[in-house]
C-alpha cells in the first residue's frame, strides 16, 4: 500500500525526507490516539519541490511564506487581509467571495506562485490522468472552495478519475481554508464529504500537523490504506 504526501508552500530548504519525518510524526500521532498504528509495509511517497518553487517566488519578487509580512507593500497588504479574514472567522461574520476576488486581483498567479495554485495544480494532474488508482483522496485546509481559486480549474468541475473517494478536513478558523467543498462552493458527483470539525492547535490554524494527528483525518487515512 502508498501514501502519498504532497506538499504546498512554505516547504522551501527542506527534504523529502524531512517533510516525511514531520508528517508521519503528526499522523503516527493521530494513529495513537485512534489506538492503531501504520499497517505493515506501507509505503510513503513525498515529493520535493520546494526549492523550485522558491525559485519562482524569487522570479515573481514573493517572499517566502514565512516573510510575507515584512517585505514589500503588496505582501504587507495580503497578509493584513489574512488577519481580516482571521478576525472576521473569530467573530462569526462572513468573509465573501467579493473580497477574497477584490484581494487577490482578477488571477490567483498575478501574485505569483500561491499556495493555492499548487492546490489547483494537483486537482488538474489528477484529472488529466485517467490511470489513477486513488482509494482516498484527503485535502486539509483545502482554498479550493474560494470562487476566485476555483474559477480557474477547468470545467465542468469533477470527481477526477480513478479517486474513488475524496475526504476533505478543515478547522473553520483556518485562514485559508474558508469555505467548505460542498454543493454551493465545489459541486461534483459523487460529492466531497467534509469534516469541519478539526480543532487545529498551530497558530494559524493551518498547519499541517494540526489536521494530521486529528482523530478523523487519521482515522479517514487509516480506513483507505486498509482498503475499507
């Protein structure tokens, strides 16, 4: 059996062997408290390209996720927005897609390469190719119910092929994931079922240790290795 782990930004510097360490120590974390650990001979597949996408934040002028805050006026803008949508999630009120639309211009890309577009970027490859195998597709903190991230895939939106199955976990003060992959935000057949419920304990609520040691996230995970 293989897990495949792809990652998003913010992995610049790192390994393949060192964002496995960090996820599977999250998830194994997650096994523990569901009472179970790895099924035996799994196989766990990362690929690394986070240097490349430095290189094209660098092309772009975009800063590293991790400096978004603290170089040029674009970025100071963005992650002020960030903040908003934070505060206004905090707070029960709306955040609509007019303003996520008026952020981030008339394209995702005029900003360069964003988290989402590697998240777009997935979907598509998935879709494109038809001699997929996949048990279980699982999204965490997933932007792709973001009207302004989804207007850019390629359409009529769907399940992509060979995914018999797509698990999508979201804590709803995450600062990316706002909206959740239902009817009215991702409408595909046979719908994504989605589990808001993660309490993610990093800081922005995004992290992805805190979606893997999750009970259910793992537990999802666990059920689609073992094949049930």
């Amino acid at each position: 059996m293989r897990l495949l782990l792809i990652h998003g930004r913010a992995q610049e510097r790192k390994s393949s062997e060192i964002i496995e360490n960090e996820w599977m120590t999250a998830l194994r974390r997650g096994f523990d408290t569901n009472g179970f650990g790895l099924p035996a001979g799994l196989k766990v597949d990362v690929p690394f390209y986070g240097d490349e996408l430095l290189k094209q934040l660098e092309r772009y002028d975009v800063p590293p996720a991790d400096d978004a805050a603290t170089r040029g006026e674009l970025n100071d803008e963005y992650a002020a927005f960030l903040e908003d949508v934070a505060m206004q999630l905090r707070s029960d009120d709306k955040v609509t897609h007019r303003e996520v639309e008026d952020e981030m211009g008339t394209r995702p890309g005029t900003r360069g390469p964003e988290n989402w577009e590697w998240v777009q970027a997935a979907y598509e490859v998935l879709r494109e190719h038809v001699g997929n195998s996949v048990p279980r597709l699982v999204t965490v903190g997933s932007p792709l119910g973001i009207r302004a991230i989804r207007d850019q895939l390629a359409t009529p939106l769907s399940m992509p092929a060979g995914v018999r199955d797509w698990y999508n976990a979201f804590d709803d003060r995450d600062v990316v994931a706002l909206y959740p992959l239902n009817a009215g935000n991702f409408n595909i057949r046979p719908p994504v079922k989605n589990y808001p419920f993660v309490n993610n304990h990093t800081d922005n609520r995004h992290g992805i240790a805190g979606y893997l040691d999750d009970a259910d996230v793992a537990f999802q995970i666990d059920a689609a290795l073992r094949g049930q």
